[in-house]
C-alpha cells in the first residue's frame, strides 16, 4: 500500500506543479499582451507627435512668413509716408508760388 499512496501523492504533486505552470505561462501571455499594447500606444503616441511637430514648424514657418510681410508692409507705408510728404512740401511750394503770381497779377491789373 505504501507504493499505491507514493504514486498517489507523486500525481498530485504533478498536477499542482501543471497547475502552477498553467497560472505561470497564463500571467506571462498577459504580460506579452501588456507589452504588445502598450508598445502600440506608444507607437501611436510618437506617430502622433511627429504629426503635431510637422504642424507647429509648419505654423512657424508660416508665422516667419506673416513677418517678412509685415516688415515688407511697413517699409512700404513708410515709403508712402516719406511720398506724401514730399508731394506736400511741393504742393505747399507750388501754393506759396501760386499765391505770389496772384499778388503780382494785382498789383499790375491796380496799375492799369
């Protein structure tokens, strides 16, 4: 009987030990499956990031761009300015001048 009780407890003994490399090689596949998920979020993540990347040094470039503009617009107001204050001086010598032949104009029509 002895025999019979060693075999008997052996088999147990396999058993638990087929039991617990079950649960092992069960919570290793989950921590495969963790892994693999989370490598692809991270995938996804980075994919993500490069995209936003492209953007925003899209958007500088574009920002970088709306400032040359404005420098270009500005230097050309400035220029407009700079015009419009030469044609005022002009004007303002054109109406003194104006104004001189008109007094000489009536001082000769008095005289006659």
């Amino acid at each position: 009987m002895m025999l019979s009780q060693y075999r008997g407890g052996k088999e147990m003994m396999s058993t638990g030990v087929e039991v617990k490399i079950n649960r092992l090689e069960s919570i290793v596949e989950q921590i495969g499956e963790a892994v693999l998920s989370t490598t692809e979020t991270i995938e996804s993540l980075a994919n993500r990031l490069d995209t936003l990347s492209v953007q925003v040094e899209e958007q500088g470039k574009q920002v970088q761009q709306q400032g040359y503009q404005i420098f270009a617009l500005c230097d050309a107001v400035q220029t407009l300015a700079e015009s419009q204050d030469n044609s005022l001086q002009k004007l303002t010598q054109l109406t003194e001048t104006l104004d001189k032949l008109m007094l000489m104009l009536q001082g000769t029509d008095e005289e006659a």
